[in-house]
C-alpha cells in the first residue's frame, strides 16, 4: 500500500461558547483536517489543529507543512507508522500540528487496512472514555451557573480555569464549589499563570475547596518552579504546556516534578510519540490525561479518544471541544453516552466516514 496524495480543507467556525483562559480567548475552531488516499482506494482521516496561544502556529503554516510532508511521504506505506513519523521528523523540526495531522490519519489507514478499530490497535483497555467538561475564565457566578449547568447535564468532573488573581480565583471555585456540591470533581487549570511559591501559597487556600489536581501552575519553561510547587503544594500537580514530547516526560518523571502529565496530540506530534509518553509515565508511576486544543473539531478527539480508551495509564481525559461545535465537520467517530462518556466506533480505525460536503467546497 502507498500514498499517493494527502489532501488538506481548512476549517475555521466560532465556538458556540468562546473560552477565556488565562493566556487569552479561543473564538472559533481552526483545524487543517487532512485525508491520505492510498493506491488501494483506503482514505485515512486527520486534523492538525493549531492553538496559537499554547503551540505558537497558524492554520496556514499547518497547512504549508502538511503540503511538505506529502511531498516527502507520496510512494510511502502509511502504516509504516514508525518510518512515517521518521520522515516527518527528518523533514521539519516542532510543527507539531501538522505532524499530528499526517499520523492520526495513518493509524486511522492503519484500522482501516486491518479492520481493527484504533482502540483496539493502541491497546484495547476500553472501548470508552470519561471526559470532563471545561468552565472558561469569567465572573464567579457566572462560572458557577455554568459549572452546575454541566453537572445537571451529566458530567462529574468540572475543569475549571484560574490564573487572574488570588482573590478572583478563590471567588471562582468556592462559587463553583457551593453551586455543584461535594460529589462533583473540581480540576483546575492555571495555564502558566503564577510564580512557584505564589502558586503554594493560592493552591494552600484552594485546597479547602477540595480540589482533584491543579495543571500548569508555572511557566512552562520553569522547571524547577514546577518540581517546587509538586514538592510543596498539598494538591497534586499535573504538567501540560511543560510536557511536549516523550523527552520532556522523561525528565519530568525521572526528577519527580510533577504527579501527573496532560497529553495532548498536538503538543506531541500524534500518536506514535503520546503513546511513548504514557509508557514513560507508566514506568515512574504517573498516570496520564489526555487533552486537546480548544480549537478541535473532533476528528483529533477521535483519535485521542482511541489512545486514552486503549491504554491503562490514561486515567483521566479533558475532551470537551468538539461539544463546542454546533455541527462537526465529519459522519461518524465516537457516540456520545450519558453526557460524558465518549464510546468509540466499532468500525475500523477512526470509524469517520467522510468529511461533510461544506469542508469539500
Ligand atoms: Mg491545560
């Protein structure tokens, strides 16, 4: 089997609910979603999905180097997995987006060809996923309706946004706290926003709320900060923007700074190199969630969904974006069972059928 074209449909539509974290405001889902057709008539699906404010790309540099990737990988065998993301990383260096695009679909060509559906291929723990559901940065109350909102929906566990001030932040989650009661797990999510011994001292106070886990407390470049808010806060900490690659699990998990780690596709490159980070993980016994960027469109979550349902040492997942989606741009994929709990396609690979004519035009 080989490529013999990748195709690429750009696709930027508002969110229902535009989400304000600390770094900024996500408005619209912006995804380079790519189809790799084979000479055996088998379509493999993608998306790379850039974050400007977390990966620092755009949708047309994504597009751009998914257009030099094809060029490298027409006459490869696409589920060669291994060789695929070898000539990836030979042709460009980061451009994570895109890199994540071309191996999703591969693994997805990959189910297709063995007729495995790709939770299956990535482990087959489960053939579903608990996701949480995410509230944005905004007034306390207004947080807290939203929160309790969710939680009358179904969803148990609320990722909550912090990272403006101190007081705010504690206004925020004692609001949501009171408005979702005791039963209902509370994450939180600084996104970088706070200095070490500040984040002790904040996460000390909002600890009294019983919190599950605080992600991203410091810089993401700011590793010893990290590794001294894990040793001192009395909440466990999770790594996201400070956890790329499998080289960057490495250190944080072999140095102790951190408790757990928040993969997501487009931070790593796709599947080949989240799955090397969970089992990096595994080994120094830190459990993973697996994310995703506010602007997916559902095709990534798909695949996301598949590593998180298949692997063991996924125990939590934060993949909420597409429910912020008035229509997703594809048939099939995961069903959606009791509010939060995403079921994977018994189909083959992804099990998408087909992009939507409106992404074709
Ligand atoms: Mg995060």
């Amino acid at each position: 089997m080989k490529i013999v074209d990748i195709r690429t449909h750009k696709l930027e539509v508002p969110l229902a609910h535009p989400l304000r974290i600390s770094l900024g405001i996500v408005t619209h889902a912006i995804s380079c979603l790519v189809e790799v057709v084979t000479d055996e008539g088998i379509i493999g699906y993608g998306e790379g999905s850039p974050g400007p404010l977390i990966t620092g790309e755009n949708l047309a540099g994504t597009v751009a180097t998914v257009a030099a990737l094809r060029e490298k990988l027409i006459g490869q065998d696409p589920r060669d997995i291994e060789a695929v993301n070898a000539i990836a990383s030979r042709t460009v260096a980061y451009a994570m987006t895109a890199k994540a695009a071309v191996d999703i679909a591969c693994h997805d060509i990959l189910g297709k060809s063995t007729g495995l559906p790709l939770y299956k291929i990535m482990g087959g723990m489960s053939g579903e996923i608990e996701t949480d559901m995410t509230v944005g940065i905004d007034e306390p109350e207004k947080m807290a309706a939203l929160a309790k909102k969710h939680v009358e929906d179904g969803f148990d566990t609320i990722k909550t946004k912090v990272g403006t001030s101190f007081s705010d932040d504690i206004a925020r989650v004692k609001a949501i706290r009171e408005a979702v009661g005791d039963a209902v797990k509370i994450r939180l999510d600084a996104n970088q926003a706070w200095h070490a011994k500040e984040a002790v001292n904040l996460i000390e106070r909002l600890a009294d709320y019983d919190i599950e886990l605080v992600e991203q407390p410091v810089q993401r470049y700011d590793f010893d900060g990290l590794k001294y808010v894990t040793s001192h806060s009395p909440v466990p900490i999770m790594a996201d923007e400070a956890c790329w690659d499998s080289k960057d699990a490495l250190r944080l998990v072999s140095e102790h700074a951190v408790d757990y780690i928040n993969i997501k596709l487009m931070k790593c490159g796709g599947l080949y190199e989240a799955r090397k980070i969970v089992q990096i993980a595994e080994a120094g016994g830190v459990e993973c969630m697996l994310g995703c960027m506010a602007e997916e469109s559902g095709i990534a979550i798909n695949a996301a969904a598949a590593l998180g349902a298949g692997m063991k040492n996924i125990t939590r997942a934060d993949l909420d974006a597409s429910f912020s989606l008035s229509e997703l741009p594809f048939e099939g994929g995961f069903t959606v069972k009791d509010t939060r709990h995403l079921v994977l396609s018994s189909e083959p690979g992804l099990g998408i059928k087909g992009l939507k004519p409106w992404v074709m035009a």
